[in-house]
C-alpha cells in the first residue's frame, strides 16, 4: 500500500531545523506496523498540487496551523479532494487540523472553542471500538495536544470513537465513508510537543503553563499504539 500524505503544516520557523516534517514523523510512526507501506508526500502548504485519486490509495492529512475557516488558496481544494476521496472509498486518516478537515468536509461544525488551548498530555475515553482498535488495556488512551479549533458536531453517519471532557469529538469513525481522525498528535514525541509549545512560552502561553503541559508529557503517551491502529484500519480498508 502507498500511503499519500497531504502536508498542510511545518513545524514552526524557530524550530524547523531541528525536527522532521510531518510526513517525516507519520512514516515512523505507521511505518514499523506495515512493513510493506511506501509513502509520498504532497506539501499543499508550499503551493504542490493535489495528487490525482486515480494514483492514490489512502491518505492521511496532517496538522496545521491553519484553521479550517481560514482562506488559504488550497483550503477550498482540500475539502474537494477529502469529499471525492470519500466517495472514491479511498481510505483517509486526519491529526489534528486534519481531524477537523475531514469532519468540516464531511459536514460537521468546527470552530475556535471557547475553552481555549489544549496542550501537554491530554486522556481519552474510549466509548465506541472498531475492529482496527486491538491492544487497548482498559478504556483510556492519551496523547500529547496541541490546538484551539475544534469539531463540535458529529457528520452523518459518523460515530465518536474517544472523547474528553476538553474535547467530546476527539476521535471519529466514517463509517461507510472509510475515514478515521483524531484531534491528539500520535506522530509527536513529547519532546516535539515541549518544543512547539515553548515557541510560545510568554507570549501566547504563559511560562506556567508551558511548564505544565511538559511536565504532563513525563508521563508516557500512547502513541505507538494509535499508530498501530491506523495501520489496521488501513490494512482492513485496502481496496
């Protein structure tokens, strides 16, 4: 399987050299669990044209700093592309601002929410488990965060896989639209989160809260296994 990777984000300036790019970071992260995965990456943040679905087999979008409200030129192509990949039955996976495109695509509400940022390790409740969620140890799962936008209504025939109280969509199946997004960052290391949120330390967040966020981070995130999962839904949803 090739996985195609729509990059709608860079790390930020200030510490871009010192990291992966998102496409980078998503094959170490799926890649161990599907050993014969290839990967390639379209940048659309740098101006790449959308690949042609006829050449696509599943697709993950990435984070980004953009808001799905936004008006970025590829903003508009990328819903088109998620809804024609959608009913093409193409599998897709969406992180973050990916989440959110995928469900804004689909049909649901996604805004600023007035609560405000989430950062460091945040805990999911599990309340709905497909077939590719295997390996869970109780009903909880976390990962480190970093957002403000969030999805605040369910597209049709999706259905919640995890929430918190933070985030009540913050992992949604498609259903018969082969998708599956999550609003955490399973391709971040807690030490990229603690960098991207030090970005802002006394500006946007205060040096208390960073300082939280990345203490919160010492405790080991479930990364690895969110992974996994998304290697088993594409495994399962290979055309």
């Amino acid at each position: 399987m090739k996985l195609t990777i729509i990059e709608t984000g860079l790390p930020p300036q200030a510490i871009r050299a010192d990291w992966p790019r998102y496409p980078a970071m998503f094959e170490s992260l799926i890649g161990p669990h599907l050993p014969d995965i290839t990967f390639e990456s379209a940048p659309v943040v740098e101006g790449a044209p959308f690949p042609s679905l006829d050449t696509v087999e599943a697709v993950l979008v990435t984070g980004s700093a953009a808001g799905v409200y936004e008006d970025h030129e590829w903003m508009a192509p990328l819903f088109d592309f998620i809804r024609r990949a959608g009913d093409a039955k193409i599998p897709q996976i969406g992180v973050c601002f990916g989440h959110q495109a995928i469900a804004a695509a689909m049909g649901a509400r996604v805004e600023k929410s007035d609560k405000g940022w989430g950062l460091g390790r945040h805990i999911y409740d599990v309340c709905h488990q497909p077939d590719w969620m295997t390996g869970l140890n109780g009903k909880t799962f976390s990962l480190g965060v970093s957002h403000q936008d969030q999805v605040l209504s369910l597209p049709d025939g999706a259905k919640v896989v995890a929430r918190s109280e933070f985030t009540p969509f913050a992992a949604l199946d498609y259903g018969d639209t082969p998708a599956i997004s999550f609003q955490g960052h399973p391709e971040f290391s807690s030490g990229f989160c603690c960098a991207l949120y030090n970005v802002r330390r006394g500006t946007a967040f205060s040096a208390e809260r960073v300082d939280e966020a990345c203490d919160s981070l010492e405790v080991p995130v479930d990364n690895a296994l969110v992974g996994r999962w998304m290697a088993q839904f594409l495994s399962q949803s290979a055309r």
